[in-house]
C-alpha cells in the first residue's frame, strides 16, 4: 500500500498550556491528517525530558515512562481530576502570571513549572480515591514490570537533590532488598503520586490513540537504541549493560570519525551487555519494544547499526577517535523478536555509512530502511547516491528531512551551489527559495517508496525558525511549536490532492492494486 504520513512531535502541537499535549489539537491534529489523506502520523520518543540535559526527547530517565508534560491540563478538568478554578490559580505560580509570550516556542522551565503545580494538584484531589480506584489499580498491575521502579527512582533522586544514582546511599544504589523495601514504605505517597501522573498520561494516550485507529492513522514511534546512563533502566538492569564495579561505564557509545567529524561523535549512554541479554532471551528489548507498540503500529529503530555492529569507545576516552566496531547478535535479537510478536512491525532508520551486514540483515527479516531526499544531491556523481529517488527500494520510507535536518526551505536556501546544481539538474528547472519543499514533495510523493513522510515544517514551508534540533548543539533545540493558525486543516488541502496525483490516498489502494 502506498501511502504518506507526516512528522509532528506532540510537543510541537498548538495548545494553551506552553507545550503540544494530548488534548483538543492533538485529536484536532489527528481529524486534520484523516481529512489530508493521511494514513500515518509519526513523533519522537515520548519519554520524560529534563531542563538539565537540554530536553531532549532522546536523552530520558526512562524508557517506558511517558512524559508528564505532555499530559493535558484541559482534558484534566473536564475528567474532574481538575476544577477549572485549579487551571486559573495554576497561572498565578509563574513569572509575569503567563505560561508563554510565544506560541511557536516551548519554554520548558515555565512549562515544567506550571505542569508540576497541575499535577500536583490532581493527585492532592485523587489521592483518597485512589486505593479502590479500579481503572488506576489495573494500570499498576498492568505496568508494574516498569512502573514499581521508575516511581522508585524519581522519587530517591528528588530526596537526593537531582544526584546521578551511583551516587546514592550504597544501599539504594545497589538495589538491596532491605533498603528497597524500607524506601518504598517511606516514601509511598511520593511513590503514588509518581503512579498516579503515568497513569493520567497513559489514559489520555490510549484516548488519542483510539480516536487515531477510528480515523485510519497508524502511529508511528521512535525508539532510541541507546538509554541514558542515569536511568531507571539502568539502575534497575546493570547486568545489561557494560558498566565497571561501581556501576560507571566501562565503555561508551558513540560513531567513528569521518567525513562530517574528525573526532567522530562521542554520545556518552552506556553499551549493552549483549552476551547478557542474549543469555536472558533479549527479555528486556521484548518488554521495550513490546511497551512501545502498546503505545503505536509502528516503530522507528533509531541507530538500526548499532544492532549489527557498535562502535565501543573507552569511557575514559574525550573524543570517539580510539574506539572499536564489536559485533552484536542482531540475528538472534530478530528472530526473537519476530517469534515473541509474530512479525517486525519496525523501521530501520539506515541512514549514514550502511555496511553489507546491515543490508543483509534489513534483507533477511525483510525491514524497511530510510531515504532522505535533502542528502540525494551532494557530491558530484548524484546517480550513485543511495538517497537519489530512482534508486529508493519499494519496501522503505522516503523523507524530504527529519528532525535532524533543516526544513527544507531553509536547506536549500544554505545549500552549497553543486548541491543546488544537482537538484535543478534532476528536477529540469531551478526552484525559487520558497518552492523547494513543495518540489522535495513532489519527488518523495512520486517515488516507489511504500510511505512518504514530510515534516510539519515542509508541510507549512518554514524556514530556519522552525528547525527542531541541530546535532551536536546543546541548546535551542526541541522548542518549535506549530502555532493554531498553521494547524487550520485548510493549509493541508494541497497534501490530499497530490496524494491523488500519486497514488497515496488510503482510499485507492484498491484501484492501485488492480
């Protein structure tokens, strides 16, 4: 089936509240992809993010915990977890009275602020009900293989002042059982709160979710391959990684230099410790990716090299330069997966140096990879680019950018001049700044690949302003916002009738298959 989807992470939503969440516009969205001819809406990781490591969706305390501030303060009130008197007194705890003074930006210490004294505000209401609540107990019962120790340890780092867990009391930081215990009967108000917040995002989640599968949408997640170091998952699961007698990483993850970096790039999360995963039958990546597709349809495997083969960087190393490719069972891992959910529902995201036991392992469990369409014109030899539309393979994913690039107005406009050449070359005729996203579409919409994604941005035809991250800086990034004047589902007419145009409309897989 051909098809196309865009890319809007839910922080990037309209809303009142300074932040995308899962209320109105969210289900507004969802309305709005349906009308457009739209068959897939695909966001970034939905796990907690933190002021403190630069909100970065991909750098999280948890790997199955969702993220607080995506929690809408609207659907709140109106499930009377909230009185609407509680939202107007919740702006009067925030510098100028104001959650933000502009709408196409996150400000996320304002935001977290003002979600903190929300939240706080629906468990003191719901905290009594709580125990013979039958919905919010069967969420713990269901979640408990994450959700017991995520509320652990948010609640031990907040006593301990923010303090990386290896840091902790001996006790704690080891996970002895007596000290666990002792901890969960001192802190079981915080610990239910903890419960109560996840079971609020989880339940506005499964809503929107529902009202996407009525709609025709399939969700599409992402999964980092990596965790952060000072994580619940790692602290609960060190055995599953490669960490030294005081549970700090012996080694680190990272990429070899290359063209782009001379000193490669050096991410810091910790490495797997495959042989123990393996030996365990990959349980905990059952429980991860099988936590996440409770969640979507579909997931994004970021990294997808990384399973085949890891770059493994001594943790005393400053740069990436001195590490070492070592293999990983990335057949095993598959197989597994493949028995455990009775096939892949996965995307590989394959982009950079592909070697051929990546290729044979995309091949062999028969997984869709990646093309980008903003890295189809550099060099001089454009026919040999992977990325070129004439040579993307049917079972794959065409984009014109993703989060990590430029939107595509703003791509073209910096692009050096061959790249420029190249793609007036290809399209037979020069675009105008503020037309090259629409003709990026038109080549992705056009091409043999299965589903076409664009984002947001390149839907709108944004410039610089709108980009959402830039690799390898630390801040400004993750903060764009669509504003509730570009969500009007007018702006997306011309999606659904070049979708006709190219075969991508939900609706024509029948005539298509004929």
């Amino acid at each position: 089936m051909r098809c196309y989807g865009l890319l809007l992470h839910i922080s990037s939503l309209p809303s009142a509240w300074g932040i995308g969440d899962l209320g109105p516009a969210a289900h507004a969205f969802a309305e709005s992809l349906a009308l457009s001819g739209a068959s897939v809406w695909q966001f970034l990781p939905l796990n907690p993010t933190s002021t403190f490591i630069g909100n970065s969706p991909y750098s999280s305390p948890s790997a199955f915990a969702g993220n607080p501030l995506f929690i809408s303060p609207e659907l709140l009130a109106r499930d009377g977890w909230l009185s609407y008197m509680d939202l107007d007194d919740s702006f009067m705890h925030l510098p100028g009275g104001r959650i933000c003074s502009d709408p196409s930006r996150v400000d996320f210490e304002v935001v977290t602020m003002h979600r903190e004294y929300v939240l706080s505000a629906a468990f003191k209401r719901a905290e009594s009900s709580l125990p013979e609540h039958e919905d919010f107990q069967r969420f713990c019962r269901e979640h408990h293989y994450w959700l017991h120790d995520y509320a652990r340890f948010v609640s031990i780092k907040q006593a301990q002042g923010g303090r990386s867990w290896v840091d902790w009391p001996a006790g704690l930081k080891l996970r002895d059982h007596e000290a666990l215990r002792h901890w969960d009967e001192q802190a079981a108000r915080d610990m239910q709160r903890e419960k109560f917040v996840q079971y609020l995002f989880f339940s506005q989640w499964q809503r929107l979710r529902e009202a996407c599968s009525k709609l025709g949408i399939s969700l599409l997640a992402d999964v980092p391959i990596y965790v952060t170091h000072d994580s619940v998952d790692v602290w609960a699961n060190p055995h599953y990684f490669n960490l030294d007698e005081d549970m700090n990483p012996r080694t680190v993850s990272g990429v070899p230099p290359d063209y782009f970096s001379l000193t490669g790039q050096r991410w810091g999360t910790p490495v797997y410790n495959w042989d123990r995963l393996e030996q365990d039958g990959f349980c905990w990546w059952k429980q991860r990716l099988g936590h996440t597709l409770k969640l979507a349809d579909m997931a994004r495997l970021d990294h997808f090299r990384g399973f085949c083969a890891y770059w493994d960087i001594p943790a005393q190393e400053e740069t990436a330069v001195c590490g070492e490719w070592v293999e990983a069972p990335a057949a095993p891992l598959f197989t597994a997966l493949r028995e455990h959910f009775g096939g892949l529902p996965f995307l590989a995201e394959d982009l950079g140096v592909i070697t051929d036991d990546v290729r044979e392992t995309m091949r062999a469990f028969g997984l869709p990879g990646m093309h980008v369409l903003q890295f189809a014109f550099g060099g001089e030899n454009m026919a040999a680019n992977p990325d070129i539309p004439h040579a993307h393979a049917r079972n794959s994913f065409v984009y014109t950018g993703t989060h990590d690039n430029a939107p595509t107005r703003a791509w073209f406009i910096a692009a050096p001049e061959q790249e420029c050449q190249n793609f007036k070359d290809y399209l037979g005729f020069m675009p105008a700044g503020d037309t090259a996203a629409s003709a990026l579409t038109r080549l992705a919409f056009a091409g043999v690949a299965d589903c076409a994604v664009l984002p947001m941005q390149d839907a709108l035809n944004l410039g610089p302003e709108s980009r959402m991250n830039t690799p390898g800086t630390a801040n400004g990034n993750w903060g764009w916002r669509m504003t509730p004047d570009q969500a009007d589902p007018a702006r997306f007419a011309w999606l659904k009738q070049l979708a006709r145009v190219y075969g991508r409309l939900a609706e024509d897989e029948e005539t298509i298959d004929r």
